[in-house]
C-alpha cells in the first residue's frame, strides 16, 4: 500500500462544514448562469 508523499494535515471538520454551505448556493448559481448563457445564444 502507498503511503501519502506529503505529511498529514488536519482537518478542521466545523469550518470545512461551514465553507459547503458558503460553497453548495455559488455552485448551484453558476450552474444556472451557464445554463442560461446556453439558452441564450440558441434564441
């Protein structure tokens, strides 16, 4: 079994929570917007 090349960093699992929450809407929005940029230039 490989071992990792770079030493272990810890995760801190409450900001990592918070960052998803923060990340899922903006994700979701640039889906949207790529979305309607593509229906747009087929009008």
């Amino acid at each position: 079994m490989r071992q990792a090349q770079w030493p272990s960093v810890g995760l801190d699992a409450e900001k990592h929570k918070g960052r998803n929450v923060v990340e899922r809407p903006f994700c979701t929005l640039m889906l949207w917007r790529a979305l309607a940029a593509r229906y747009d230039n087929s009008l």
